[in-house]
C-alpha cells in the first residue's frame, strides 16, 4: 500500500495499488483532467513530469476528468510510479 498525505492543498494523490491493466489506484483530492501535466516528486528529490493519459472509475468507465473530490479512480501516467511518490498538479511559476 502506498500512502501519501495532502500538503498546503496542493493537488496530491493516494496512491494503493494497480489494477490488472497496471493502472494506478488513486483516491483524488482536486480535479484533474486527461492531458494534464502532472509531477511526479520521487523520495531522492527528483521530480519527474509524466501526463495523464486516462483516468478510469472504479466500474472501469473511461473518464475525460475527475471532479469529485475523494472519488476512487484509476489512472494511466505511462511511467511507473514507486512507493512514497508523491503526485502533484504542475503549477505554472509565477513571478512576484
């Protein structure tokens, strides 16, 4: 099982285990969409970009996004994720 917590609402994701399709379980917090960029922040300090490349419900329907927060999903970045990676939103820098 994999387990992360939500810092700061920052879009973050609990990651459990994959499915017979090597899909991700996720309980998702914010919504998020096919296509997003997302970032993968690994233990040793690398971030990796990876883009959501499907999102599926629990009765494995396809999903374009997920607006619920808290709803069980399963999703495709097209890496491998590991235990203790943590899943944000890539957020646009801004300058102050």
């Amino acid at each position: 099982m994999i387990i992360i917590r939500i810092l700061k609402n920052i879009l973050i994701w609990v990651l459990w285990e994959t499915n017979e399709e090597g899909k991700y379980c996720i309980s998702q917090r914010n919504k998020f969409s096919v296509g997003e960029q997302i970032e993968v922040m690994k233990p040793n300090g690398d971030n990796i970009e990876a883009t959501v490349k499907s999102i599926q419900d629990e009765e494995g329907n396809q999903m374009e996004s997920a607006p619920h927060p808290k709803q069980i999903l399963y999703i495709d970045l097209g890496i491998k994720l590991d235990r203790y990676d943590i899943l944000r939103r890539k957020e646009p820098v801004t300058e102050l």
